[in-house]
C-alpha cells in the first residue's frame, strides 16, 4: 500500500507569464511544496470556499456536497495517489453504508471538494519526493534579501508610470464637455457644506 502524506493549501497562484492557475499544496511538518496546474474555475472554487464567500447559488462542487449529503454518504478524505507525465490522478474517498469507496477525481475537483467538506488532502509520498519543491535556506534568505532591495526602486518606477498615465488622461479630458453634461455632479450644487457656494 502506498504511503500518504497529508497536505494543506498554501495558496492558489495566477501565473504572471500564462495565467495559468496553480494550487499549491504544502506538506503538514516539512516546508515542501507540491504545486498542480488547475483550470480557472476550479482555481475559482477552491478560492471563493477558502475565503468563506457567500454565493447566492450553490456551485458544482456544492451541489455534489449536498448530493452526498442527501445521500447519507459522506466524503472523507481526498488523495492525490499517481503521477503520469504532467498529468495528477487523485480519487474521492466516500464512505456510504459502512463501506468506503474510492471515486477517480481530478485533484483540482477533489481539492474544491475538500475545502468545502473540511477533510483531509493526501498526497502519495513517491509523487513528494518527486514532484515536490523544497526551497533552499540560502537561496530564500537571499530572494527575500533582494527583493527588500529592489522593492523601494520598482515601487517609484511603477508609481511614476501610473502618474504618467494619469497625467495623459488629465490633459485628454476637455473641461468644456463636462461643464454642459448635467448627468456630471457639481459639487458646488445645493451642498450646503460646499464653502464655494
């Protein structure tokens, strides 16, 4: 039988150079880190359920929660079991009549359903040790370092470029339209705490 190891969701992350959407899974007593490609709408509700957000509708993987529940079956853990290529394989582990029975399942689906069942994320050991990310001591000091660095510089050039942008659709505006618009509000109208009045 293979050994699991259980996780926790570190975060979900936006790729700044595809936008692909990624999960990424944290081993419980060792900083390593399993990152999973997801879709964006599964990066969705993985999100909105760990952010508690409200939703008027009940989402797929609510539906399915409520679906088991009705059922009087329960899900009970989640795990991520095989490694093929690039691709996850995990499987739903649900206990229904006193038998447990395991359900093939994307890990980005399964991890969506674990958050909202509040269960357990497992991951096989093999798919840590190959898969896994261990960040370095060094080489964390040093991009923590740098970035401390870097942070004051970037932070001027980019408030400079937003300035810049501000700057052009200031002198783009024509004052004359505005003045003519009466769905514009003038604050100098019928505020009686205007001192310009």
């Amino acid at each position: 039988m293979t050994e699991m190891v259980e996780v926790m969701i570190d975060s979900v992350r936006v790729s700044l150079t595809n936008q692909q959407r990624i999960v990424l899974l944290r081993e419980l007593d060792v900083e390593r880190y399993l990152p999973i490609w997801i879709g964006p709408y599964e990066a969705e509700a993985i999100t909105i359920s760990l952010q508690e957000i409200e939703i008027a509708r009940p989402q797929t993987h609510d539906l399915l929660i409520q679906t088991l529940e009705k059922l009087q079956a329960r899900l009970t853990r989640i795990e991520v079991v095989a490694l093929r290529g690039d691709v996850f394989y995990g499987n739903l582990v649900i206990e229904s009549a006193n038998q447990s029975i395991s359900i093939d399942a994307r890990p980005s689906d399964s991890i969506a359903l674990a958050v909202r069942a509040h269960v357990p994320i497992l991951v096989a050991r093999d798919i840590l040790q190959t898969a896994g990310i261990t960040p370095e001591p060094d080489m964390q000091q040093e991009s923590d370092e740098t970035a401390l660095e870097h942070s004051s510089e970037q932070e001027t050039t980019e408030s400079r470029e937003r300035l810049s942008v501000f700057e052009e659709f200031l002198q783009n505006v024509e004052l004359d339209d505005k003045k003519d618009d009466k769905s514009v509000d003038d604050p100098s109208d019928d505020d009686p705490l205007n001192p310009l009045q």
